[in-house]
C-alpha cells in the first residue's frame, strides 16, 4: 500500500522446476501489512505451487524470500509457521479421523504440566473460535469427515488464525462454500486485514476475489505477467492479462507479458 | 388414538429411544461392544459343544496366557496399520530376538556370572528389548527415510529374520531357559498367587474411580457438557466388575496336586485332608500383556505422538503440512513394534522353556488377523488398542476352543480364515451404516 513501509513479504525470483517442466519461473510478488493481494491464474499457472514454496509445503530451487525486510530460510511448513505464515489450502488439509479441536492444534498441542495432551483446554479455546466463526457449530466430539463442507472450511480458517498470523494464504478458500458462508469470509477478510495482516487469496474466478483484493497479480505458464492496484485496472483487463497475458496500461508488467 | 398398530410402534420407538439414550449417555462404543458380544457368543458356543469344558477357570486361565504374546503384538501393530503401514516381520523378529536372548542366559552369560545369576534374566531382556528396537529402527527407517514400502520392507524381513535365527545358533534349540526368567511364561511359579491378585485388581479400581472422577473434573473445569451421574457410576461398577471378576476367575484356578506336593514337601508343610489349594492367581505374562496395552492405550490417546499416529493415518499430506515430521514418527512406530515382539519374544521363550529357530511363525499373521478383527482399519485412520486386544483373545479363543472339540488343524485354519473374513465384512456394513 505505502511503499515506504519494508514488505511483510517478498518474493523475489522464485523459480522450481518438477522433472523438467518449470512450475514457477522466476516470479516474484510481495505483500505489505494490512494489504489483500489476489493472486490470479488459470488451473496450472503455478499460483499454488509459488504459494506452496511461501508455506514450506515445497522446496524452492533458486530465488529470495524475504519476511519483514530479513531474508528468511523456508525449507518445512514448520519454519513457515514460526515466521507467522499460516495457511488455509484448497484441500483444507484437515486429519478426517479426527475432532475439530485435534485439528485446529494439530502439531501445536497444548500440553499438561505432566507432558500430556490437554483434550479439555484445546477444546475449550476450539469451542471460543469456532464461536466466532460460525456460532452454530456444535459437533466437537465428531470427527471432522462427518462435518459438511461449510464447516470443514470453517475448521480450516480458525486454524489459521488461532495462532496470531502475520501472513495468511488463503487457497481457493470459498470454493466449497455456499453464498452466505462466502460473505462471511469476505467479512472475515476485512476484519483480519483491519487487523494488519497481510493476506494472499487465490482464485482462478476473478469474480470471487476483486471487491477483496487491494493488488491482483496475475500469473500464467509459471511467469507473472503483471501486477496492478484494482482501482488501476477494470476485470475485463484482468481477464484479459488471465487469459492472453495481456498486460494493460494500468498495471506493472511481469516478465511473463506478451506484447 | 386407539389403533393398537400405531401404538405398539410408539412403544417400540420409546424403547429404542431409551437404548439410544443410554448408549448416548454412557459414550459406550458400540463397535467394541459387538466385539465382546461376539466373544461371548463364540465362547457360550464352545461351552455347549464341549459340554461344559471351556468356561472353567483353568481354560480361561490359559486362554489368558496364551493370548498374552499375540495380544502384546497386536498393540503395536495397530500403530503400524493405522498410519497406513503393515508389518508382516514381526513373528521372524520375534524368532530372532527370541533365540538371542535364548544364547544369552543359556550360552553366554553363565560363562561370564555363573548359571542362575539373580541378574541373568534382567540383562537377557534388555539385550533382547536392545535387539527388538535396532530391528525396528532399522527396518523404519528404511521405510519412512528411504520410501521403501513398508509391506516388501518386512516381507523381506520376514525372510531375513527367520534366517538369522537359524544362524545364531545353526538350527539347534536352545535350553533350558534361567529360572528368573521362566517366571515371564506364567505357569503356577510365574503367577503372583491369590492375595497380590486381590491387591491387583483392588488398584485397578481405584484407578478406573479415579480416572471417571478425574475426567468429570476437567470437564466440569471448562463447563463442558457432563455425561449424567447415573452413566457414569454404571461404567465405573462394570469396569471394576469385570476386573474382580477377572481376578476371581485367577484365584478359582488351583495349583495340580503333583505341583502342590513338591510344594509342600519342599517347605515342610503337611497337606490337610482335605487338599491344599493354592491360587495361581493372574499370571504374569497376563500382566505384561495388560500393563503394554494400559501403556499403548496411553500413548495412542493422551500423548503427541499417538495424535500425530491418528492424524498421520487420517491424512498423510495434512499431517505434514501441519508441521509434523512424519518420517521420524513413521521410525518410532517400528521401533515400538521392535520392542513389542521383544517382549512378546520373552513371554514365549520363557513359557516354552527354550528358544527354536521356529519361533513366532506365522505369528504376523495372528498379530495382522487381531488387530484387523478388533476394528482396526486398513485403509488408516482408525483402530483401538483395546479392540486389538480382544481381537487377539477372539482368535485366541477359536482355535483353543476348536483343540478343546478335537478338530483336526487343516480344519482349524479353514474356520479361523473363515471368520476372519467375516469378521471384517460385518466391519465394512456396520461402518456404512454409522458413517
């Protein structure tokens, strides 16, 4: 938003490559505090792959991340997490075969001065979000396979904000959802950036993410072809920086423009 | 409404109701509770067809220690095919281990500290629990950081085992076993007699009271939803009145008179007119087993690593983006599983009183059937330690009952295969209806 301020990430020339075929070459993309980027692409672009190298799912082969302005080593989805980067993938990544509760702190467990785990204190702070996310959720003793897929989202979400994140990804995050659970995410998504964290949303339906995003960066065949503030640029544009890779007048060209 | 159809329906949907209400209440598991069920059927069935023979304290006594090996197994292998794994090793590991630790106390430490050292059977164990867990590691790690799969791993094993253990000692059969620790294959020395079984159990119900009390505390803590008073005093009084009636059941298995007579005339008692009657008591390879799975059960459910077990089975891919390093839980699990046929290995070389390079064949077979019977599923995700248990007294209970009838073996293996399979099936209808 103010380019004074040092990004709460940047990515910068992050390229990796799965049995020679370039999933993400050299793209780079940065986020600051309080911003909404939409990162945009078809199926196969690499917007999940790049956004996979940022929450330590994948291994990049070359390039920089920064967090904060500080070069940051990102080889585990632990090492995300302790940078504050949380993720909420397209699968949802849940345990099926387990409660909402041993979801939200799976790897994190709140332990019991005697080493175990304390199944009471995760549930209550599980019922607290969850509370907050979607006031009709009762079944905490269920395993989350018997949830619908609503609530699963909603298990996904809260898990990514139990832990105070900075940086927060969100894939495809209304893909299950119906329209009144869409709303409430893009409401969450004011809140949460209200709050000052910075957040990558990923779509490839431009629709579902223009009225949230601050900035869209478009990617396609791995490259970025462009990136623009959303009052600079109409959704035809973008459309069009999608589909052809057409970068328009009103956004900053990628290495991934045709001209 | 007069309609005598439509009220005897309503009668029968309050009773459903009130069976739905009390399983609701009690958080009882219905899928353990069919378990035992069919364990009590196939137990009644034998009765009759033995005429009376199988439900006396002395088949279950040995029934109980017969299991023991198998169900100490079962445990670990549960962790193992929870997390999507299988080990078909385990009764070669078990051989093996078994005849090391048969060398150690009968060839090689009584050179070093004399026969029947007080100290031979501690160290022979230890040197076979060492064992168990190089295997174990060995073999996990090979699976989980080399991504070999884990059924040609211990295919492999099996096959690697069965043949070191022919090796160590080039076939011969090792014996006799130290005395010390003989005591861990039960028989009326290795058996803790009537008033440590009475002591035992007395605990054992302190512990479930404590346990039901403890965990209505912590729900009581937070303001959870309780479960009501009258369930919770049921599940305790059942739970404390199968462990007496356990311990009972011990005590109500007396010495053989042949043993009693050496016994008396050792100690320079007289044997009163009417016989004298020792207790045998619960033995104590039916005390490992026990204490393994109380410490299983703990592991799979209060600790981190049997969370990231269930999570890692759920969803292998969730559980790694959560930050959970799988492979090295992957390892643990084998190394357990090492330790496990180590100490089922104990129980069978001491109870046998020799150790042969035929050991624990076709034990990963039995260990496989058990816990897969006892709900645990193939596909990951989902099993219980308990249930893994009982399994291995279901198949337990089979073919002792079936050796009690007289039938031939070819036929034994065809019924336990038999059951097996239908065991699983009836598993497969009943989770579709739940699920």
């Amino acid at each position: 938003m103010t380019d004074t301020q040092a990004p709460l990430v940047d990515m910068e020339n992050i390229s990796i490559a799965f049995g020679g075929i370039r999933a993400v070459d050299g793209a780079s993309v940065d986020l600051y505090p309080g911003e909404v980027v939409a990162l945009l692409g078809h199926n196969g672009a690499g917007k999940s792959t790049l956004i996979k190298i940022l929450s330590g799912a994948y291994k990049r082969d070359s390039g920089t991340i920064r967090v904060n302005g500080e070069e940051a080593t990102i080889s585990n989805p632990r090492d995300a997490k302790s940078y504050g980067i949380e993720t909420i993938y397209q699968t949802l990544a849940l345990a099926d075969n387990v409660d909402t509760a041993a979801n939200l702190y799976l790897g994190r467990e709140l332990m019991t001065p005697w080493g175990t785990l304390d199944d009471v204190a995760m549930e209550h702070s599980a019922r607290e979000v969850m509370g907050r996310l979607n006031p009709r959720f009762q079944r905490f003793k269920d395993p989350v396979k018997a949830l619908s897929g609503g609530q699963r989202q909603s298990v996904a979400i809260a898990r990514a904000i139990l832990f105070n994140a900075r940086i927060l990804i969100m894939d495809e995050p209304t893909a299950a959802l119906g329209p009144q659970e869409t709303a409430q995410v893009g409401e969450l998504i004011k809140q949460l950036k209200s709050e000052g964290i910075g957040i990558f949303l990923i779509s490839h339906d431009i629709h579902d993410v223009f009225h949230l995003a601050d900035r869209v960066a478009v990617m396609k065949n791995g490259q970025v072809v462009g990136t623009a503030k959303v009052g600079d640029v109409t959704e035809d544009e973008v459309l069009g920086m999608i589909i052809l890779g057409k970068c328009p007048s009103g956004a900053i060209p990628g290495p991934g423009a045709v001209n | 409404m007069s309609d005598p159809a439509i009220s005897i329906d309503r009668a029968r949907a309050s009773e459903l109701g009130m069976v739905a209400r009390f399983f609701k209440a009690t958080e009882l598991d219905t899928r353990l509770l069919g378990m035992i069920g069919a364990l009590v059927i196939i137990w009644l069935a034998f009765q009759f067809l033995s005429g009376g023979q199988f439900l006396t304290p002395r088949n279950l006594w040995n029934l109980s220690v017969q299991t023991s090996s198998i169900a100490v197994m079962a445990t670990g292998m549960v962790l193992i095919i929870v997390t999507r794994n299988i080990d078909l090793s385990v009764g070669s590991v078990l051989g093996f281990v078994g005849m090391i630790m048969g060398v150690t106390q009968a060839e090689f430490l009584p050179k070093l500290i004399g026969f029947e050292n007080p100290a031979t059977w501690i160290i022979a164990l230890g040197i076979g629990v060492v064992t168990g867990a190089l295997i174990g590691g060995f073999q996990g790690f090979i699976i989980a950081f080399l991504g070999v799969p884990a059924f040609i791993v211990t295919l492999g094993g099996l096959l690697v085992w069965r043949g070191a253990a022919w090796w160590v000692t080039s076939g011969r059969t090792v014996a006799p076993m130290d005395l010390t620790f003989r005591l861990m294959g039960g028989g009326p020395e290795g058996s803790i007699g009537a008033m440590w079984s009475w002591v035992v159990g007395i605990v054992a119900c302190l512990a479930i009271v404590g346990m039901v009390v403890n965990s209505r505390r912590q729900r009581k803590r937070f303001n959870f939803p309780r479960r009501p008073v009258w369930a919770e005093v049921f599940m305790a009084a059942v739970g404390c009145g199968l462990v007496l009636g356990a311990v009972a059941l011990a005590n109500a298995y007396y010495w053989p008179i042949g043993i009693v007579r050496k016994y008396a005339e050792a100690s320079g008692i007289t044997i009163p007119d009417g016989g004298l009657f020792i207790s045998h008591g619960i033995a104590l390879p039916v005390l490992i087993a026990v204490a393994t799975g109380i410490v299983m059960t703990f592991v799979t459910t209060r600790t981190r690593f049997g969370r990231y077990v269930f999570a890692m089975g759920g969803n292998p891919e969730a559980a790694d983006l959560a930050g959970i390093n799988t492979r090295w839980v992957t390892m643990k699990i084998f190394i357990i599983m090492g330790i496990l046929c180590a100490i089922a290995g104990a129980i069978s070389t001491a109870r046998l009183n020799a150790a042969t390079n035929a050991q624990g064949t076709l034990d990963e077979l039995l260990t496989i059937a058990a816990a897969v019977i006892g709900g645990t599923s193939l596909a990951g995700g989902v099993g219980t330690i308990a249930g893994a248990m009982i399994g291995a007294l279901l198949m337990q209970s089979l073919s002792s009952g079936m050796v009690l009838l007289g039938l031939d073996t070819p036929l034994q293996n065809i019924v336990v295969g038999l059951v097996l399979v239908v065991a699983v099936w009836l598993d497969t209808i009943y989770r579709r209806r739940t699920a």
